[in-house]
C-alpha cells in the first residue's frame, strides 16, 4: 500500500470514528432490589429484627430505630459510567408523621447479613450523607417516596450499604423485602461507543503492520 493510499485510509477511519463519538448513545436505566435489610434498635442492641418492617427514627423519643440497606450493582454492564442513582421505599403512613425527615447515609461496612445483624454489630461503621435532597414524611397517603444519591459515588460492580435515618420523635415506617414492597434502586447509565472506536483507530497499525 502506497502512502497516499495509507493516508486516504487513515482520513477515511478518522472521519468514521469522529462520527461514532459524535452520535449520542441512549441512556439505559435497570432497577436493582436489595440483597439484604434490616432494622437495628438501641433498645435491643444484641437482637435481629430481619422479619420486620423498616422502622426509622424514635419511638417516643427513646428507642431509637435504624433500618440497613444492601445492594449489588453488579448488574450494570462492565466499563460502564452510571449517570444517576435515587433509592426507592414504600412508605406506611401514620397520623403522627407530620413534620418528620427521612435522610439516606452511605456507610463503609458492606459485608452484614440482614439475618445477623444487630445495633451494637454497627455501632463502629462510618456513614457519609449519600443524597442530595432530604425527603419530608407526612401523615398522608402510604406510597412510594424517593431520594436522588447521584451525588455520591457510585460504580459498576459495587456492593453499596445505605443507612436510613429519620428525624423527630416517632418512627417512620417502610416496607422491607419480606412484606410485598422491596427497596431498590433506579440506575441510570449511559452506554458508551469506545468498543468502534478502539477497532477503527486500530486498523492503521494492522495495515501498516501487513505492509511491512
């Protein structure tokens, strides 16, 4: 192959490739339920309370109750960039709920068994404010209610831990994997078109190799 023959190839794989970079890939968002949760309670520092609902906050200002979240993002693709990430419970209203917060914290223990876990087995866990937006509850309807964590970090493949915590002098209650409404995320990532782009920007090399 002549230079100007390899050049004209070269300006032809260039063009391509800039043109693959250039079209917008469409983001994909997964839901990814927890693998494990459960609630602690101060009262009860050495007892599992698995098979219960998820209980966050004080009960009349003493027994405090703190529900644990595990999750795997093993589901999202290999090498891919997550965009958005928001934590989705059921939330059981009550009549006494009326200006409490519910806030979500990342916390560095990963390894817990929601069979196993007990108030004084995390009382030594970090725990780092995951969300970007607190979330009121309210005495109102039971239903859904959401937090945006896309500003904590986040990647594929790992294990996540999320502590909720609730605000004011009683409890907010939520529903666990066992009762019906399982917690989970909504992830959103963006598929990126590197895998064209590498083949192209190879083919140079490979011809100027066969040439020699």
């Amino acid at each position: 192959m002549s230079k100007m023959e390899m050049s004209r190839v070269c300006m032809v794989i260039a063009t391509v490739t800039l043109l693959v970079l250039s079209v917008p890939s469409s983001a994909a968002t997964i839901t990814i339920d927890t693998t494990d949760d459960a609630e602690v309670r101060s009262a009860n520092p050495n007892d599992n309370f698995s098979n219960d609902n998820l209980c966050a906050g004080a009960s009349g200002g003493s027994l405090n109750r703190i529900p644990y979240l595990k999750f795997s993002l093993s589901s999202v693709p290999s090498g891919q960039t997550i965009d958005a990430v928001k934590l989705y419970l059921y939330y059981w209203a009550s009549p006494q709920q009326t200006t409490d917060t519910v806030d979500i914290y990342k916390s560095s223990n990963t390894s817990w068994s929601e069979d196993t876990l007990t108030w004084d087995g995390q009382t030594s866990w970090t725990h780092t404010l995951a969300e970007s937006d607190t979330v009121p509850m309210t005495g109102g309807a039971s239903g859904w209610k959401d937090w945006d964590l896309t500003s904590s970090m986040f990647s594929q493949g790992e294990t996540v831990t999320l502590q909720v915590r609730a605000s004011g002098d009683y409890t907010t209650r939520f529903q666990d994997s066992e009762h019906g409404s399982t917690p989970y995320l909504e992830v959103t990532y963006t598929p990126e078109p590197a895998t064209m782009s590498l083949l192209l920007l190879g083919l140079p090399l490979a011809l100027r190799r066969r040439r020699k």
